[in-house]
C-alpha cells in the first residue's frame, strides 16, 4: 500500500493501466509501465504513479533501459502537471 504525500495515510489504487513497449505488444528486452492513479483514504488528494516493470534477459541493458525511463518520465512529468492543472 502506498502513502499519501500529503497526510501520510494510505491510499487505493483508483486507475490502473497498463502501457507496454512502443509497438503496443509485450518483449522480453524491454520495459512495460503501468500508470497508476490513487487517492488518499483520509484526505481524498489525488495523484498518479508511474511503475515500471521488466522482464530482464542475460544481455539485457540496463543502464539504456534507465535513459528511456528517464525520458519517459520528463516527459510524462509535463502531461500530468498540465492534467492537473486542467482538472482544478
């Protein structure tokens, strides 16, 4: 169970989707995510969780790996502020 990072108290899981590799379909060499949205049991704040699972390989790259996760989540970061901001 994750904790609000507002208040500390626990959270659900409100929405849950997946998103496999850039073809849509599942690899062994490369990374899925799953976008989560929670709310707070106590204080009702929303907020969204990206969490990245893999399927790792003998020769599977994980620094690469690492690099596109981080430029995912640049730009994930921008769509979820501006999604936030619209939804106010």
């Amino acid at each position: 169970m994750m904790r609000c990072e507002k208040c500390g108290e626990d959270s659900v899981v409100k929405d849950s989707r997946h998103h496999l590799s850039k073809h849509n379909r599942a690899s062994a060499c490369e990374p899925g995510f799953i976008y989560r949205r929670r709310q707070c049991l106590k204080c009702g704040h929303k907020w969204s969780t990206v969490e990245m699972h893999v399927n790792r390989m003998d020769d599977y790259d994980l620094e690469t790996e690492r690099d596109r996760l981080k430029q995912r989540l640049k730009a994930l970061r921008h769509h979820i502020l501006e999604l936030e901001r619209i939804t106010r």
